[in-house]
C-alpha cells in the first residue's frame, strides 16, 4: 500500500502544478471586450441615451451642463453604428452599475437645508448653507455658461476688472482662460488676482452682474451670497490659459502680490506631476495625446516624467516614439513648453470628465 501511495504522489504533484499554470494563464480578451474597454463613459452614456425615447432622452439633458450636453452630443453621434453585440454589453454594464447604488443621495440638497434650518435658525443657517451648498445659478449665468468664449469676452471687455473676475469664476476653467485671451493684457493680471481673492460674493455685486446680463438678455438676480472664486479657481484658469498669456498674467500678479502669486503656482498643474498619475490615468491620456505632441513635450521633461509616459505605452509603440526624437533633432524651448502645456490641458479636461485622477501640485492621492 505504501508503495503505491508513493506512486501516486508525483502524479499528484503534476496534476497540482498543471491546475497552478491554469490559474496563472490569463484569458484570452475578445475583440468585442477590447472595444468596450476603449469605450470612454460619455460614450457608454450616449448609448443608453440613444436608446430612450426621445421625450426621455430630453428630460435627462435638461439637467445636464453644456459641456455634458456638447460631450454627449458629439458621443452620441459617433456610437450611432455599434453593433448590436456592443449595445447588449453597454446595457449589461449600466444594469450592474445600477444595482451598486443607493438611493443616499435622493434629496439631498432639501434634507440639508431643513436639518441646518431646524438646529440652527434660518439667518444663521442661511449663512452656513451659503458657504457649503453649491449656489443656484441666475439665468444670467446659466446664458453665460451656453455663450462662447469670444462673445463673453467682448460683452465684458469694458467692465471693471471685479465684474470680470466674477465672471471667470463662475465659467468652466477652460472657458474662463479662452475668455482672458479677449481681454486685453493690461486687465488680466488684475483680473486673476481677483479671482484668486474672491470668496463669496454679496447680492449687490452679483445685481451688477446681472445688471451687465440685462445689456444682452432678460435676467433675475440671486438674492442670497454666493461661495465663487479663490487661489484654486485661479489655479484652473490659469491651467487652461496659453504659454504666454499665463507666464504675462503670472508675471503682473507676483509684482501686485507676491505672496497670492505663489499660492495660485502652488496649486497649479505642471508637468512633472505627470509623474504622479496612476498607470491606467496614463494609458487613458495617452490615447487622447498625439505623438507629435508627445514627442515634443518628452524633450523637456525629466526622467521621472519620461519614464512615467513610456512606461505605459507598448514596446513598440516606446521603441518608435524613441526612434523619431532621435532622428528629429534638437527643437525650441517655445515649442517644448507650449507641448507640455497642451498635454496638460487634455489631462485637465479628463480629469474634470472623471476619465482619470489626477494630482496637481498642491494635491495628493489617498
């Protein structure tokens, strides 16, 4: 019996390697998953959009931000031709989404109004609530937010440089720093240093904005303070703003305040935070960024930086990229700079999508 326990035990050991080799084999991804992985969640989102009915469909854009509506818009036109296979595998994937959530956050708002008012009164919770509840936008603002940068920036080019401030802080960051291109050099320094020291904004100011609105269309105005601007808004702008017009604007406000100066660069994004994303935050930007772009803006950067973007990229997609910076030669710093601060401004724009997590510089990963 003995001996034949011991034959048996190889044939055990073999067995027990080959079902460990099994377990570590990874399954092979079928062109239909690898398709859905690429997908982005606006995309996702249009499919299930496309398949409402159109009343239905309305009702959820109504309560969307433009730059949602545009995003899903342009989504909603190129998932049009997916195949039925997709369709199937976008609705499974929002069914499972479905069941994960709660419904915590159903009334929110309301229910932390009324315990606020309840146990504090309604001045003092006034206060309060004005500082921690994102503000109604007036229909003035809500207009601003569908106008384009140019005509913002033409209706507004003769204010006050406080007007304009509140202006940018309630625009989306990338807006607000297309607008600032409108404005002429002399204002913009002021103007984000204004930005940076707002921090809420009384009705009387915001009845002067509303009444600048009027010049151009019919508008109510808020009655109550709103919490707008501050260091991190500037920040954002900033981030969006061209090479030359933010090294100019930065320029005018370190010689206004030297000290605002540095806290608006200290919360500001540049490039050697690339070097801090995570792995998949980094593969879903280099989709978005062109290897020309690339290949410019690596010229620059330090090793950190550089390892951290041909770390995630396929080794032959690395080997090629390496291959055409060798053979391009030496490039302006101009052209290095204004590189970097395009790919930025993609890793911005994904990061405010959800797409990817980002750190700037005066934040952390937990």
């Amino acid at each position: 019996m003995a001996k034949d326990t011991d034959k048996e035990e190889p044939k055990k050991a073999k067995k027990a390697k080959k079902d460990k080799n099994a377990v570590e084999e990874k399954p092979e991804i079928s062109p239909l998953q690898a398709q859905f992985n690429l997908m982005s969640g606006t995309e996702k989102a249009a499919v299930i959009m496309l398949l409402l009915g159109e009343q239905q469909a309305a009702d959820v854009i109504k309560y969307m931000a433009p730059r949602e509506v545009n995003s899903l818009g342009t989504a909603m036109v190129s998932v049009a031709d997916l195949s039925q296979d997709m369709v199937n595998m976008v609705l499974d994937d929002f069914v499972a989404t479905l069941k994960t959530q709660t419904n915590l956050g159903l009334g929110t708002p309301d229910y932390v109004q009324n315990v606020f008012k309840r146990a504090l009164g309604d001045e003092k919770a006034a206060t309060v609530l004005g500082k921690i509840m994102p503000p109604a936008s007036s229909k003035g603002l809500e207009i601003l937010q569908w106008m384009d940068a140019k005509s913002i920036g033409e209706m507004v080019n003769d204010e006050h440089p406080q007007v304009i401030a509140i202006i940018l802080s309630v625009l989306e960051h990338d807006v607000a720093a297309e607008v600032l291109e409108f404005i002429p050099d002399a204002k913009r320094s002021d103007i984000i240093k204004r930005v940076a020291s707002l921090d809420t904004v009384q009705p009387s100011a915001m009845a002067e904005l509303e009444g600048i609105m009027a010049k151009q269309f019919m508008s109510n105005t808020s009655s109550k303070a709103s919490s707008i601007g501050g260091v991190e808004t500037a920040a954002k702008i900033m981030n969006f703003a061209k090479v030359d017009v933010e090294s100019g604007v930065m320029s005018g406000v370190t010689k206004m305040d030297k000290n605002l100066a540095e806290q608006i660069q200290d919360r500001m994004l540049v490039f050697e935070n690339m070097a801090d994303i995570d792995n998949r935050s980094m593969q879903t930007l280099l989709r978005d960024v062109e290897n020309d772009l690339l290949m410019a803006a690596l010229r620059g950067a330090d090793e950190a930086v550089k390892d951290k973007f041909l770390s995630n990229m396929s080794e032959r997609a690395r080997d090629l990229l390496l291959d055409d910076m060798e053979a391009k030669g030496p490039i302006r710093v101009s052209e290095v700079e204004a590189a970097q601060k395009a790919i930025m401004q993609i890793a911005r724009k994904l990061s405010d999508d959800g797409e990817i997590m980002l750190a700037g510089a005066g934040e952390a990963f937990v």
